[in-house]
C-alpha cells in the first residue's frame, strides 16, 4: 500500500554551506521513498519558525477536512436526489 508521510531533514553543520542548522519539513511520496520527495517548508532555523509553519499547516489542513466534508454531503444529497 503505497501513502504519503511527513518528515523533517536536518540540515547546516560542518559539512553543509549555508545556514548553520536548520530543518526543513517534507512529504515523501511513497512509504517505500527514503529521500525526501517534497519539502513543504523554508529552511527552519528556530523553534518559532517551526511553531509558526505547523500552526499555519493544521490550520489550512483543518480548512481542508471540512471542505471536503462539505463536498462529499453535496455530492451525496446530489446523488440521493437523482
């Protein structure tokens, strides 16, 4: 059964160019993917910036749940009515 999921990557460090620690939040597109497929968010450098990017994800998520709720009632009164 293939299903995306969610991770983090590590970045910066000794062996990194750029910023010196940092994650960056991810979607792999397979449960059998290793590398990270997608990354969802900027380079994350504190704790705020991580709070602040999953705060503003649930809350589009939650946006989400209930439009689709909202689609499957109409297309299943839609469809009852037929």
């Amino acid at each position: 059964m293939m299903k995306g999921e969610f991770g983090f990557h590590r970045g910066g460090g000794e062996h990194e160019t750029g910023p010196a620690a940092y994650v960056q939040i991810y979607v792999k597109s397979s449960a059998l993917s290793r590398a990270p497929d997608l990354a969802i968010s900027a380079h994350l450098m504190t704790e705020a910036e991580i709070d602040e990017f999953m705060d503003d994800a649930l809350a589009e998520l939650e946006e989400i749940r209930i439009d689709a709720k909202k689609a499957l009632a109409a297309a299943a009164s839609h469809q009852a009515a037929s």
